[in-house]
C-alpha cells in the first residue's frame, strides 16, 4: 500500500460512518475513519440526567417502522427493543386534557397528493382545504404532524415527499432499542475496532482533494495539528446541513468543487430543527394526578405551548419526560439558552395538569442539545424541498467512482432523517466502494 495511508477514509463516525467502516473493515478493506467530535454516534447521542440511571437521548430516541437495518443490528448485538406506548392525550387550547385515539401519525390527507399534477409546498397543498370545515380540521393535524414529526417549515417542505414517505410506513410504528441507543452504538464502535477501524475521534476534516481513483485529505486534530491522508476513496457521512454552507461559514472545500448536480441536490435538501429537552423528575408526579387518569399515557400533544408534544417512557416506566419543538417552533426557541428552554419545557409540562409548581418541585435535573448551533450538525434532521423530489437519490450518486456519498439524507426508502436509513445508506455506500475498489484491483469482500 506505498504511498496510501488507507484503502478508504470515511469522514464522520455517526450511524452511516460507522456501519460504512465496519462492512470495509471486516472484509480486509484498509480504513481510517475520521470524526470531528470527541465521540461516536454523531446525532445519536446521550447524556446522564440527573440520578436517572439510563442516560437520557439528546438526538435520536425511536425506532421508525419496521427499520430493518437498526432491526439487524440490534439482533447481531443481542439487544432488544420495546413498542412505543400508544396512550396519548391532547392538551385543548380552552385548557383540559382530552385522551385522543387519533394517531398523529395517520395524516390520511396527505393521500389527496396523488390528485395533484406536480409538487408543492405542503402549505400550499394544505391551503386547498381551507374552505372545507372538515379537512380543515384535517389540514391542520397534518400541519402539526409536518412540524412537530419532520421538524419541517411546511411552507417549504414538500407534499409529495412527505405523501410518499407516510405511504412508506415509516411512520406506522414506533419502539425504541431497549436502554437507549448507547448500547448499540457502544457495540458497533467495538465491532469498528475488532475489524482494524482505525478510528480518529477530534479530527475534523477541512478539504478534500480528489482526482480518479485517488482522495487527499486535510484534516485538523483539536489540538490544532494538521494532517494529510492519502486513500483510493472517501466515504462522505457529513450532514446535509455542514455541506450546504457557504462562504467564511464554510468548514472544508473540496478540490475540484463538487459538481452542479451535486449542489443541485443540497439545494434541494434542507435541516428541520427541533428543540428536545429532556426532564428528570423525582418521582412522576403526573401518574398520581387525577385519579392516575395519566398513570399510562405515552404522547402528550399541545396546540397552544411552545412545545409541540411531550412524551413519557411508557410502556416502561419512568421518571423522565421528553419536551419537544419541531420546525418553526424550534426556530423560534432559536435564541433561548439551554436553561431556559429546560425551565419552559419543565413549566409548560407542569402546566398542563395545571400544576406547574409541583413539577418545578419535583424538578431533578434536565438536559438539551442545541442541534442547530452544533457547528457539526446545523439542524436535527433533512427533509425535501417541494419541487426537489429526486434530491436525497442524487445527493447519494457518487463522483468519479471516487467520493462515495452516505448518510440519512441520502435514504431513498422513505427511511430519510432516521438512524436506520442512515445505516442502510452507510451499508450501500460500502457495496459502492467494494465494487470501485474491486475494479481497481483492490480485494474486498462485500456481497453484492
Ligand atoms: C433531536 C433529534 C431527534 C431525532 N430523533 C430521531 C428518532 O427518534 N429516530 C430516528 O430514527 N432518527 C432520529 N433523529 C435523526 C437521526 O439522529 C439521524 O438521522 C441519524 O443519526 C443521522 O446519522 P448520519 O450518520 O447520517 O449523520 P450524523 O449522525 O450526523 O453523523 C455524521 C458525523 O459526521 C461528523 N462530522 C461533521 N463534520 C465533520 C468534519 N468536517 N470532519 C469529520 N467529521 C465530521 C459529525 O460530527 C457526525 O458524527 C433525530 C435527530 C435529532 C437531532
């Protein structure tokens, strides 16, 4: 191998980063894995709260779907997952909780996209009901959905994309891995390392050069060091919203910059935002108000507050809640400190039982993640711009049989913005670079 320092480098240790890494690796592909934060798991990430034993979720939290890429990976590490509780309530503008067996996730509207001859933004779309006192009622659940789930501006997201993704079943259900999301990424990371990942954490990447067959990559190490690595090829995991800026923002570059269609595609792509603040109390006060009325409740969805839902760990039970504002609720929140968010989000919570002071008594601690300040994220997760149905396929098109392209916004499956599609894209971009590699002359192993 004169002269490379590896077959492969793949930038960004997150779900589609590591499972890229891990297919190369375990098949005698050489591969260095470079990641700009000090730990793995990108949005996947944890944190302890309070005196919570199981660390609280700062990104990712459920399992979408039948998920077959997260499904695999958990059965391969022995881990289990657990339905989502499906009990959930409304918090009425007039004030009251109301149980609702309306699933927000069933936003049959969204069917009517079929009659439409183009695309358009799900506002737009939505607007067409306006004068219908039924599906207006409708419209409006789906607009909640379209912000609250996608963390999407509807007056820019496109109808069709999300038609298709509920079409999907992405949506249909809901668990979560058993124990959080740590245990499975704590397992591929061990898995990286069993395989020969050589895995570089605090290494952030600043341009990428490439010609045919050959990558050169400047990286730059928290303590200020700058390194070269030379490999036959990169795998690219970035998110969406790190590779659309522009300008002085602009993190790294790529020599020669990448081409129109590529920047057609980020064009077409844009990071929902979502503010999600996890509360630990002392003991959930709330199942022991109202005659434990709420003892099993899963949702809790509010029209009126700054967050649009917040959830309990039920089936399982718990002591922490999760707050939640997605699109421009979250935008909104955009100049709020984290303690400020987690007061509102433990008042508001509070207050929807009409008893925001026990809840600030019983107030242990909480955490948040400002998703879009992290200079590694610059939002929470991609959705399509109307009109730009093909971006997430051509953002994944890869360069030269050179720079290979991964990551959730880059899932084509309806899987888009979730950890599972970011595996299954991770695991594509991997039999992409098998095949480049082979072609080569470089061994590799990977089933087609
Ligand atoms: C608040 C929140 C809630 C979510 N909830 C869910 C959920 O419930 N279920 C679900 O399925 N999905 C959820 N998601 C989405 C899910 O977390 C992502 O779709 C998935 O984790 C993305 O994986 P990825 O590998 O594509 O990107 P990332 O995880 O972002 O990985 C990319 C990696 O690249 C690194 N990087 C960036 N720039 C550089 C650089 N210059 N050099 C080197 N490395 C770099 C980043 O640090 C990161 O580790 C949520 C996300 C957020 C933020």
């Amino acid at each position: 191998m004169s002269g490379w320092d590896a077959d492969v480098i793949v930038v960004g240790a997150g779900a589609a980063g590591l499972a890229a890494a891990l297919q190369l690796a375990t098949r005698s592909v050489r591969v260095i894995a470079l990641e700009s934060r000090d730990h793995i798991g990108g949005r996947v990430m944890w944190q302890s709260v309070g005196t919570v034993s199981v660390p609280a979720e700062l990104g990712a939290e459920f399992i979408h779907g039948a998920a077959p890429e997260t499904s695999a990976l958990l059965r391969e590490a022995g881990l289990a997952k657990v339905e989502t509780g499906d009990a959930s309530w409304t918090c009425t503008i007039a004030g009251g909780l109301q149980p609702t067996d309306d699933d927000f996730r069933s936003v049959s509207i969204f069917e009517r996209v079929e009659s439409l001859a183009g695309d358009e933004s799900v506002e737009a779309f939505l607007r067409r009901f306006e004068h219908d006192p039924h599906l207006r009622v409708e419209a409006q659940r789906a607009r909640t959905f379209v912000e609250g789930f996608e963390a999407a501006d509807p007056a820019i997201a496109s109808a069709r994309s999300i038609a298709d993704e509920l079409r999907s079943g992405v949506d249909s259900t809901s668990s979560r891995p058993a124990g959080g999301y740590a245990p499975l990424f704590e397992h591929l990371a061990t898995q990286c390392a069993r395989a020969g990942v050589d895995l570089r954490l605090s290494t952030a990447v600043e341009h990428i050069g490439w010609a045919p067959g050959e990558v050169t990559i400047v990286a730059r190490a928290a303590n200020g060091a700058a390194s070269t690595l030379r490999a036959k090829c990169a795998v690219i995991t970035i998110p969406v919203g790190v590779l659309r800026q522009r300008g002085d923002a602009t993190p790294f570059s790529f020599a020669p910059p990448l081409p129109a269609e590529k920047l057609a595609a980020l064009a077409g792509l844009e990071m929902g935002h979502a503010v999600r603040v996890t509360l630990a109390f002392r003991e959930p006060f709330w199942e022991e108000l109202a005659a434990g009325r709420y003892r099993d409740a899963a949702f809790f969805r509010c029209e009126g507050s700054a967050f649009n839902a917040f959830w309990t760990q039920a089936p399982l039970r718990g002591r922490t809640v999760v707050a939640w504002a997605g699109g421009p609720r979250a935008t909104a929140m955009r100049s709020t400190s984290a303690q400020d968010r987690i007061a509102r989000a433990c008042d508001e919570f509070g207050a929807m039982f009409g008893e925001r002071d026990l809840a600030r008594r019983e107030y242990e601690g909480g955490v948040t993640h400002d998703w879009t300040a992290d200079p590694f994220a610059c939002g929470a997760y991609s959705y399509v711009v109307a009109g730009a149905g093909a971006a997430r396929a051509a953002l994944g098109v890869p360069i030269g049989d050179t720079l290979f392209f991964a990551g959730e916004a880059t899932a084509t499956d309806g899987q888009g913005g979730t950890v599972s599609g970011a595996f299954e894209t991770g695991t594509r971009a991997a039999r992409e670079v098998a095949g480049a590699l082979e072609t080569a002359g470089v061994s590799s192993k990977i089933a087609p």
